[in-house]
C-alpha cells in the first residue's frame, strides 16, 4: 500500500515538533471499501469508531472509556491493528477486557469492524489516526492494563529510524499510561528493530522484562494468532522476537 508520510515540523501554521514519532499526514491509494464493509462501516462507525483528529487536524476530547464501552473494564489499547486478525482473536478470548485498537488504514479498520459485526464482539473500539496522538492527548496516566504493538513498521533505512514508534520517548509515554503490574507486548521480524526494542524497553526504569514464556499469571493474555503476514515472514527465513515488559 503506498503510503506519504511526512515528519512533523516545527514551522509557522504547521505541526508544532515535540518528542515522539509520529505520522503527520498519510495517503492510502487502495482505501476503496467493498459493498459490504462501506455498508457495515455506515452501520457501526458512528457507535464504535473515531478519528484522533477531524479534517481540520484538531485533536478527539480525552477518552472517556467507560462511557463509550458502556462498562468498567481493564483496558487494553493496541498500537496499528492492520485488518484486525489479532484484535478479533484475542478480544474474542478476553471478553473481560476492552480493547482500544489503532490504525490508520481505513480499509484495514473496515476488515476489522466487519469481523466484529460478524463475531458479534461488544469490548472492540476503534480509533482511526495515529498511535501516539491517542496515547499523548487521548489516554489518561495510569488508564491501560496492557498495550500490545504487534510488527510496527520497522522503517528498515537507517535515514529513516527515527521514525520507528519504539523509541525511548514514546516507550516511556506508554509506560506512564500503563497501571501498575500493566503489561506492554511487542513483537517484530525485523533483526534490527528487535535489537532497539529490546535496548529502549530495557532502558525504561519504569518498566521491567518479563519471560514471553512467563505463563497465564498476567492481566492480559499474551497468546497472540499467527497472522498471515507473520506466517510468510517465518517462510522467508525471519525470526519473530517477542518482548514483554511489566509497568513497575
């Protein structure tokens, strides 16, 4: 899918700069819906989805979760769902938990509420826009019981890396939103990107590494689906690293 992406500036009438990551702006040329996800998405957008910021790039109110799941609930947000495949396995698996999920792709967003009117999911919510945007302005300190941030983009060239989500703060912004004994779950085939999760989430003194074998004494379940993309990266040879962090 191409996408634009472009770094935030600091510039007069432009994105004020600050510390993290982020996608500024981006451009989907293959975001056509199917008849049956723009039906769907005119159905159930209104009641389980939102932008992070409107057309005029002003950003949603704080969340107030919940009145939008309708419940008090453990709250799980997880960082560029894709089209949903781990969403909808493992809400379906943890209906005591509601989940936050964030992407940019329209498409993606569609597939995904699609399976949560299929499956009939009531703790799914969806947030269109970008990951940090919901954490820095969205999400209240101490608000989520785990984030995952499952194969991010890993912006393979080395002009490029500062543009990778993990970094040290915006791993520090999400160990602020985790509550105590709160779980971050990341994973990725790149080699590299491996390599600079491990170092950053190992260097936030908030957080402590955990064994992805660790087991089921955890808040959050840890046991994620293989997604057809994570499927043909191990064909072509990639390692999966799996990391686990507990907020101290």
């Amino acid at each position: 899918m191409q996408v634009q992406r472009e770094q935030a500036r600091g510039d007069e009438g432009s994105v004020p700069a600050h510390p993290f990551p982020r996608v500024a702006s981006f451009r989907s040329r293959r975001s056509a819906l199917s008849g049956l996800q723009r039906e769907t998405w005119e159905r159930r957008w209104p009641e389980l989805g939102m932008q992070a910021r409107d057309s005029d790039g002003q950003l949603a109110h704080p969340l107030d979760a919940p009145a939008w799941f309708g419940r008090s609930a453990p709250l799980v947000l997880e960082i560029g769902c894709g089209t949903g495949v781990s969403t909808l396995a493992m809400a379906a698996a943890e209906p005591q938990l509601d989940v936050i999920a964030v992407e940019v792709y329209k498409r993606g967003l569609a597939q995904l509420l699609n399976g949560i009117d299929r499956d009939g999911l009531t703790n799914v919510r969806l947030i269109r826009g970008d990951g940090v945007d919901v954490l820095e302005h969205l999400l209240a300190p101490e608000s989520l019981t785990g984030v995952r941030v499952f194969f991010p983009d890993p912006w393979p060239k080395a002009r490029h890396h500062k543009r990778r989500l993990l970094q040290p703060a915006t791993v520090a912004l999400l160990a602020d939103r985790l509550r105590p004994g709160g779980i971050l779950h990341a994973a990725t085939d790149h080699a590299g990107y491996a390599e600079q999760i491990g170092e950053v989430g190992d260097a936030e003194p908030a957080l402590r590494r955990l064994d992805p074998d660790a087991g089921d004494d955890l808040p959050i379940s840890i046991r994620r689906p293989v997604t057809k993309y994570e499927d043909k990266a191990r064909h072509a040879g990639s390692a999966v690293a799996e990391f686990l962090w507990e907020k101290r």
